[in-house]
C-alpha cells in the first residue's frame, strides 16, 4: 500500500491550477496586508480577553457569626480608586480607573490625546439592612477587606 494521493506521483504537494493560485495567492495577501492584518490582530486581541483587564475582581463573603467579612482582590488598584456604598442590605464595590494619554510629534505636527476611563464594580447582597456606621474597611497590598457586624433582631416571645 502507498500512502501517496492519486495524483501525487512523486509525494510532492499537488499544484493548485494557474488561476486558483493567484485567488488564493490574493486572498493570503488580503488578509496579511494592512489595514487588514491590523483589524484581524484586534479580533483576535479581543477574544484572547474580551473584558480588559481588570474589569471583573474577585470577592470572597465569610460569615463567622458575628459579622461578615467580605475580601475583594484588587492589585494594582490605589485607594483613591475604589469607592464603597451602602444601600440597605446592599454594599456595592466600585473600582475605577482613568487615565490620559497624549502622543506628540513636533516633526509631523501630528498631537493626539486619549482619554481612557474604565469602572468595574459587584454587589454583594447580605440578608439584613446594613448599619453603615458600624461597616470597617481597611485596604493594604491590593486586598480589600470589609468588616459588617451582624445584628441580632428583637426575639419576640409566643404567648400560649
């Protein structure tokens, strides 16, 4: 048994005939040519991380009986970024960044700026009203902890 192709008389790589060659030979030059190389690089960039970086952070809830501890990782972020808000029994954790970028060239007269803003945040619901001014938060080496005492309720006595 050969494992040579019917028409392949000398284990070469057949040859395409003459006028698929040069579609195929333009198609490659399409897609490997800018702009195009350019636009398909950025697809691909995009769905290698379709979120940028750092637009999701994990958050960890402990409950240890007498208050919750919630851990948010943020490295890389500086205090100045992250802003806490407490509504009822939601705390909400924003985390945002901007930035601006300015390219200049005296030689071709070509000034561009670029104004970045990107803002990630989660919400963490717990099963009681938060007392906002018993809430500790402290941040050190990218790790944001949140202290939130739990509150016991009134115990009702049942009457017989």
């Amino acid at each position: 048994m050969s494992s040579k192709l019917p028409g392949d008389k000398n284990n070469h790589k057949p040859q395409l005939p003459e006028p698929f060659r040069e579609l195929v030979k333009s198609m490659n030059d399409f897609f490997t040519d800018k702009p195009m190389r350019g636009f398909l690089q950025s697809i691909d960039d995009f769905f290698k991380t379709p979120f940028p970086v750092g637009s999701s952070f994990h958050v960890e809830t402990v409950e240890t009986g007498q208050e919750y501890i919630i851990s948010a990782e943020l490295p890389g972020v500086k205090k100045e970024q992250i802003q806490l808000n407490i509504t009822g029994n939601y705390l909400t954790i924003t985390v945002e960044n901007k930035e601006i970028e300015t390219e200049e060239n005296d030689l071709t007269h070509v000034y561009r700026r670029k104004f970045v803003q990107q803002q990630s945040s989660r919400t963490i619901a717990l099963p009681h009203t938060i007392n906002e001014k018993s809430v500790k938060a402290s941040y050190r080496d990218g790790l944001l902890q949140i202290r939130i005492p739990q509150e016991k309720g009134k115990v009702i006595d049942i009457d017989e």
